[in-house]
C-alpha cells in the first residue's frame, strides 16, 4: 500500500504527469499492436 501512495505522489508533480501519460499511451499503442496482430491471424 505505501509503494502506491509513493508513486501517487509522484504522479502528481509536473515531470509525474508527463510520464504517466507517456505511459498510458505505450499501453494503448501496445494493446492495439497486439489485437491488430490477432485480426490478421484469423
């Protein structure tokens, strides 16, 4: 529980946010990736 409060903390500060988006969108392009790939197989 304390390492997520940590990392909410960091979140909060300017350089946090940047991250945390850059984070979120690697997901989503990673995610997508992934799922395009499984279209084509079928």
């Amino acid at each position: 529980m304390g390492a997520i409060l940590d990392l909410v903390e960091k979140m909060r500060s300017p350089m946090g946010i940047v991250v945390t988006i850059a984070i979120i969108a690697g997901a989503i392009f990673f995610a997508r990736w992934v799922f395009a790939d499984d279209q084509e197989k079928k």
